[in-house]
C-alpha cells in the first residue's frame, strides 16, 4: 500500500490514457512537461509493474552520504553539556579543533533546531545610517572604549580596547572598571607595540574630558602631550568599530574563557593577549589598509611615557618650601639657589600609589613633616579629662584636683585607670558609665536570666520569672525585658537565633 500526491496521480492518468489510446504520446509529453524518451520509459514499466511505475526507485532508501544518528545525536549532546552558549559557526571550528567532527554550519543549525537549542543573533537597529568609508592610513583613527559585562567569573568587569580604523588591529585588556588607569595602560601598550597615532575617537565619558569635565582630564592632557587630536563621537554609531568588536568579544570570548575554566582576571589577560586575539582576530578579522603608508611615527627622544601616562596634579610652594598633597605636608630638601615661593610644584602620581614632585622638568627631595600629635584631636571630651590628669599631676594630690574641678576623687582614678589601660581613646565614652552602677543587678543573676533565656528561647518573660524563683532569684519582668534589650535578644526570632548559634538544644 502507499500514497500518491496530486502530481503522481495526475501522471498515472496520463499514461493510462496513453495506454488505452485516448491521447498520443506527443500530448503526453507536453501535459506532463516531459520528454519522449520519458513518456516511452512509464509506458514500458506501466505495462511491467503497473501503476507502482510513478514511485521512485530510491523512495524509502537512506541517501548514501547521510550522516549517522549517532553522531547526530553525539553531537546534539555537546551542544546541551559543552558548547551551549557558542553561535553556529564557532561550533563549527571547535567541533574540528577539539572532537575531530568535522560538520558544515547548515547542518549543525537543522541539528540545533531540533533540540530547540540555536543562540540567536542580537536585534538590529531599523534606522538607516550613512557609511563611512576606512581610513586609508594605518595609525591615523584608532577609536577606544570600555565594555562593561560579565566576561568571567560570577561578577561584573570591565574590557578596554583600542582598535585601528584601518585595519582593525586590536589591543584590549580586561580591569575591574573603566577608569582613568586602564585607558591610560591600554594607550600605552598599542603606543609601546606601533607607535604614536594621529587621533583618538572616542565617546563623551567624563574619562576623556570634554565638556563634562570643563574640557580636561588626564587621559586628554596626556593625549596633548603626545600630540594626539581627541574627537568626540555624537552617538555609539559614530564610533561602530569598537562597538561591533565588543559584540565579537562577547559572542566568541565570553564562551571560550568558560570552556576553559577562567574565572580570575590575571588568567583572562593572559588568554585573551596569547590565545585569543593572535589565534583569531589577528588571523581572520584584520584588513590590508588601501595605502601601504603609515600614520604612526616613532615616539620622540624628548618625551617619557613613564612621565606623560601618568595622575598629574599642581600645588603651591610655601613661603618656608612646604605644599601640601594627600593631607599631608612635606618640605623641599634639593637645593635652590632663590626661592620659588608661590610657584606650582608638579606631582607626579603613579598607579602603584607612588609618587614624585618636579620643578621645571626638576625632580626634586622631599620629606613628609610629621607634626607633634595635639591633644585637641581626640575631641573636647577627651581634652577635658587629660587636663583634669594635668591638674592631677601639678598639684600632686587628687582631693585638691577634685575641690577645684568640681568631682569626685574616684571619677580622677578612674580617668588615671583608664589612662594606664587604654590610653587617651579610652577616656572617650559617650552615655556610657566608667564603672557598672550600684543599683544594678549582680552580674552572675544577669548570666543566670541569659542562661536560663537560652535554654528555653520560646517563653516568655512571664514564663523565665517563674522559673527564677525556683533558683531563688526575684526580679520585674521589666528587669528581664530590660536585660533582653540590652543583649539584643528582645525577640523570639532572636533568642532563637543566639541560641542555635551557641549549639543549644531548644
């Protein structure tokens, strides 16, 4: 038994026709859109098999080159356990690097489909915009930016990256942000590796000045130094280069630093500057750029990068050769032949937390002044209790102290006590009494109250004063609240909490 689709039944109506004389072969022909030698062919098997003459003879065969369910099914499970989060045709390559399959992209897709398992591309904006031709120089665009993303690991970090217009060469670094020090070090590095350029493009973060930092910061005063023209895009689209090796970064890097368990930021950096980017970008996505010159030119003797890509900031000189920095005063030790009082010093502040003080392109010697401590900065306080223990000391006599300051003479030992004990930072007690107050409960009943409190965290106040009295202790249930209070176990959900985390059975 089998089935027979409208044009199948329409051809054994035709030759049947033939066969019983009602049309010649010649309208055959042209009603089945076929030649003479093929209407000839199903007259023949018509009379030898009948109307089974229409079914092809391969119909219910496997194709000689299909591929095996085993391996479809091997590699649809790769797919869900290993390369679940890479697109198409990077599965491709990997299957061929790292199994040895070696499947065209087509088929993997049919393959992926039927797992429901297919990483879809990103929307594309529907705004059409004018395109913009390469710059023709090596080295004279390179635009810069930072992608924030989960590269690795459980958090959030940041990828730099500067590329050329030209012919897309690529520096990139991963930090755990995007600040001032990593633009710096991405800059330096594509500079060290060819050379200085001729513009930067880049966005309007407050990073690379502009007007949201008055028209300065130090990625731009660096750039000036160095003779390179910042330009500010007015929109992502502006700057495409970047932004669409960012999508590649994030479509191919992401899934491989996963593949290969890289979770710190050291490991990251080191994969993507020897695997990754000479593996890969340097191979398949960098372009020839249209002329065979170049616009970088070779760093000039007379600049420094270690003194241009660095924190620069200005202070005044003192009347007695002392600025201040960072909170903190240093005198000028180099000698000067004048006095450069209300000149600016220039301080140089590197990444690692150094840093160095210039005049006129003159470094200079430094000392940090370290000041006599005064009483005064532990407060008024602590001020007035240290010149109860002066007064103390020039009288030789404590009752005398006390007639003239107006206290006790125990409040005087206990300033002397504390002194000894703690210093100067343990007089400072605010609403806190020196010693524990005569009215107040003996010590060993409020351990008792607690203990008893966490053996049975659900009672209640009412309950815990019961079984006080067959402790022969009697206290007000304000007592207990207020000793609850004050070891913060005032609640159920507390007192169980302290409990269980002291391992009492409740």
């Amino acid at each position: 038994m089998f089935y027979m689709d409208s044009k199948s039944q329409f051809t054994v109506d035709i030759i049947s026709k033939v066969i019983d004389g009602k049309i010649t072969i010649n309208s055959a022909t042209q009603l089945l859109q076929k030649s003479r030698r093929t209407v000839e062919r199903y007259l023949r098997r018509y009379r030898k098999e009948g109307i089974r003459f229409v079914i092809h003879g391969n119909t219910g065969r496997a194709p000689i080159n299909k591929t095996p369910d085993s391996l479809k099914k091997e590699v649809q499970r790769l797919i869900q356990k290993k390369y679940y989060d890479f697109n198409l045709q990077h599965l491709s390559e990997l299957l061929r690097k790292n199994e040895g399959l070696s499947i065209k992209r087509e088929t993997l897709r049919s393959w992926a489909h039927e797992i429901h398992h297919v990483k879809r591309a990103k929307r594309r904006r529907t705004r059409v915009r004018k395109y913009r031709e390469r710059m023709r120089l090596p080295g004279l665009m390179l635009q810069m930016d930072g992608s924030p993303h989960r590269w690795f690991g459980d958090g959030k970090s940041c990828l730099i990256a500067i590329i050329d217009d030209a012919t897309s060469d690529i520096h990139a670094q991963f930090f755990p942000s995007e600040t001032t020090e990593g633009c710096m070090k991405v800059m330096r590095a594509y500079i060290e590796k060819r050379g200085v350029f001729k513009t930067l493009y880049v966005d309007r973060a407050g990073i690379f000045g502009g007007p949201k930092r008055s028209n300065f910061s130090q990625m731009q005063r660096a750039c000036e130094e160095l003779g390179i023209e910042i330009i500010f895009a007015n929109s992502p689209q502006g700057k495409g280069r970047i932004e669409r090796a960012f999508d590649t970064f994030q479509d191919r890097l992401v899934p491989e630093l996963r593949f290969n368990n890289i979770t710190d930021m050291e490991s990251a950096n080191r994969y993507l500057q020897e695997e990754f980017i000479p593996n890969y970008w340097e191979k398949k996505l960098m372009v020839q750029a249209v002329s065979a010159r170049s616009a970088f030119r070779a760093l000039p003797p007379d600049l420094d990068l270690n003194s241009i890509c660095v924190q620069k900031e200005y202070r005044t000189i003192r009347r007695d050769h002392t600025f201040s920095f960072d909170s903190k005063m240093y005198v000028i030790d180099s000698p000067v032949r004048y006095s450069i009082e209300n000149q600016k010093v220039e301080i140089r502040c590197q990444f690692d937390g150094t840093f160095s003080a210039y005049f006129g392109h003159r470094r200079l010697d430094i000392t940090e002044l370290v000041e006599p401590r005064k009483c005064h900065e532990y407060g008024k306080e602590v001020q007035r209790k240290l010149e109860a223990l002066e007064l103390v000391e020039q009288l030789g006599s404590i009752t005398k102290a006390a007639r003239i300051l107006g206290c006790s003479r125990q409040t005087l030992y206990t300033y002397q006590q504390v002194m000894e004990e703690e210093g100067p930072l343990g007089l400072k007690r605010i609403n806190k009494p020196l010693k524990r107050s005569k009215n107040r409960i003996p010590e060993h009943v409020e351990n008792k109250i607690i203990e008893l409190t966490l053996l049975n965290p659900h009672g209640t106040a009412i309950q815990l004063m019961k079984v006080l009295k067959e402790h022969d202790i009697t206290v007000s249930i304000t007592t207990i609240q207020n000793i609850w209070k004050r070891e913060q176990l005032n609640t159920r959900e507390l007192r169980i909490k302290r409990s269980q985390s002291m391992n009492i059975e409740v």
